[in-house]
C-alpha cells in the first residue's frame, strides 16, 4: 500500500476470487475475509487509476447498513474492525495496517444464483428496456415514463450473476422457475424491505437511493441472510435530493460521473473491452479538466459526503485524501446489472 491506495491485497490465506473491487479469501470452512480495494471500475473494466480509501468508505458503509438493517434481515457481517479481524485470524496481525477499513470477515454462505436488484426510480438499464419495449423485468409499466422517474411502490427486478460479461435482467417467474415460489417471495419481500428501510434512512439526509443490488446466500443452518455489500455507491445509485429532476439523468455521488466521463469521450465498447482491458491515464486525467463533469476534482468531495452524511463514524476513522494515481490492473469479470 502507497499513500492510502491499495490497488491490490495480497493475504496470506487462500485467494477464492479477485473481483473487479474486491478479493475474497478463505478464512475457514465457515468464514470469509472480502477485502475492498481501492479499483474502481465501469462499464465493466477496472480503471488504471484508484480512488484513495474507497475501499474503506464502501466496506464501513455496508458494515453501518448490515448493522443498522440486522432487525430486517439477517447478513453476513462479523466484524469490520482490523483489531478483531486480526485477534481472530492471527496470521494476518502483520497486515494490519493495510486491512484497516477495508476488511470485512463474515459468515460464508452458498449464494443465491440472482442479484435482487430494487428500482425505486427508473435509470441505466431499466430505462433502455422501457424505451425499447415498454417493460421494466419483462413486466408491462403504465405509458409516459420519464428518465429517473420515481416508481411507487419501488419494484424488484432480479437480475442473473454473469460469471463473465455482463447481468441480464429477467422476470420474477423466471427466479420462482430457478428455485420456488416460496424462496422467490422471500428475496423479493427482504430485497423491499431491505431498500425501503434504507431509502427512508437516506431521504432524511438529503440522499435519494435511486436502486440498488442485494445478493442473498443461504447458511449451513439453511437460514437466509443478505451477503456481499450493501446500499454501497458500487451497487446502488445515489442522487442529491435537492437537485433531483426528472426527464434525465441525475447528479450523482455513485460512478455515473465516471460512466458519464467515459461515454462523453466516445471510449468505444471496442476500446474498453480490448485486451488491455483499461482506460489510459490521459483519459482519466482529463476528467478533471472537465467542468461539466468534473469527477476527478470533485471525486473527495463525493467520497467525503458518502462518509459524513451516512456513516460518520467512519468518517472519524478514516480522513478523506485527494490525489493518488496507481499502476495499471488487469480487467475483471462480471458485469454489474446497475452499469
Ligand atoms: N458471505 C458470503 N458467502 C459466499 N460468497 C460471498 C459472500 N459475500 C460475498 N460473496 C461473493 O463474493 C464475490 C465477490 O466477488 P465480485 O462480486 O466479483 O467482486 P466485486 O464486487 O469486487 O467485483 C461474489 O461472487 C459474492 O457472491
Ligand atoms: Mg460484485
């Protein structure tokens, strides 16, 4: 780790998986240690550049979301803490410093094979499926939809978990077809209640979740509980509420300012999905020079405001920095339905 930025954990414990954010190590048979990078990525590449303490903001704000949320739906967390992660995984007391913030241990589980996505307004690709055929996951919606606008009551709309490429969404018939009528409405129930519980919380800090992605996973036990991260800006979207309008996209503390960045630069799929895998540094650099779409210059103040308004404890702990560029980093895997 190099001034704050960790680009890429290396533990000394077995390496399950490296996902485009975050790596996943095995602890024991029952336990496991996700470790948040500071990668960002869009559009499914990860960029060459990362984002000092990112990786710390997005795993204490789903260790303060699990913990806030445990009346609604059971999870996975154990601790997020470094100290106690180390006192109960000793061999990784010389890593300390580097997990500090960004570790979380927790309950392994089998995972459901859907991502439980929830819509509460209408953008990415729920929006593209309107437009083309009326249908936000595959189910009729009233006519005259406009970009981001609200939906109530907010809908589920599951996704499948793409190994590779990119998640497609597909109907709630699809999920009671792949495991039960009975598992089906219970994703769906904790997915609303989860989203509802968290959207309330947000709104009264000025903060409109817009949607957002649950993975669920069933324990040893065969009791279901909510895994991975959650109401994160990797997996939800959210908007300033005092900006909000309707008809087009949104301001945004999540990645649309990057998406947005890449997109305004014409970066083709072709460029992006090349074997390189990566957007060069100029690119990045001049996101900054921006002033409509000034991600990197304003990327400390977003961070800063994810920190303050929904986890301030955090925020204690872990000082928000500017600057930090970081060698390259091969592409991952799997494309996010949120995209
Ligand atoms: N408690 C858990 N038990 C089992 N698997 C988990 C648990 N929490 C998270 N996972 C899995 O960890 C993986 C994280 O990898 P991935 O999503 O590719 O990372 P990233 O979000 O960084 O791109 C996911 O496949 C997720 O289902
Ligand atoms: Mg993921």
């Amino acid at each position: 780790m190099t001034g704050g930025v960790l680009v890429e954990s290396k533990l000394p414990l077995p390496l399950l998986r490296r996902g485009k954010v975050r790596e996943v190590y095995e602890v024991d048979e029952g336990t496991l240690l996700l470790v948040a990078s500071d990668r960002v990525s869009a559009f499914d590449v990860v960029m060459r550049e990362a984002v000092p303490f990112k990786g710390a903001v997005l795993t204490q704000l789903s260790a303060f979301w699990f913990e806030r949320l445990t009346s609604v739906m059971p999870h996975h967390l154990l601790t997020a803490d470094a100290d106690e992660i180390v006192a109960r995984v000793p061999v990784l007391a010389p890593h300390r410093d580097e997990l500090h913030g960004r570790a979380m241990l927790s309950r392994r589980a089998t995972t459901v094979p859907f991502e439980c996505v929830v819509r509460g307004y209408i953008s990415g690709s729920a929006w593209a499926e309107y437009q083309k055929s009326g249908t936000l996951a595959g189910e009729p919606m009233p006519q005259g939809l406009v970009e981001s606008a609200q939906l109530d009551p907010p809908i589920f709309s599951p996704a499948t978990k793409a190994e590779q490429g990119h998640d497609e969404n597909v109907t709630f018939d699809h999920v009671v077809n792949g495991l039960g009528r009975l598992t089906a409405e219970r994703l769906r129930g904790a997915s609303l209640a989860l989203y509802e519980a968290g959207r309330d919380y947000a709104a009264q800090r000025g903060i409109i979740i817009a949607d957002t992605k649950f993975e669920f996973g069933t324990t040893p036990e065969g009791e279901l509980i909510v895994i991975d991260e959650i109401l994160t800006p990797d997996s939800s979207r959210f908007w300033p509420a005092d900006r909000y309008q309707p008809g087009h996209g949104q301001p945004s503390f999540d990645k649309q300012p990057l998406r947005d960045y890449l997109a305004g630069v014409r970066i083709s799929s072709i460029t992006i999905n090349s074997p390189s895998g990566v957007v060069p540094n100029s690119n990045f650099a001049r996101i900054a020079a921006l002033p409509a779409q000034n991600w990197s210059e304003d990327r400390t103040r977003r961070v800063a405001l994810h920190r303050d308004r929904l986890a301030p404890d955090a925020g204690r702990r872990f000082p928000v920095v500017a600057g930090g560029g970081c060698p390259g980093h091969p592409r991952g895997v799997g494309g996010g339905v949120l995209s």
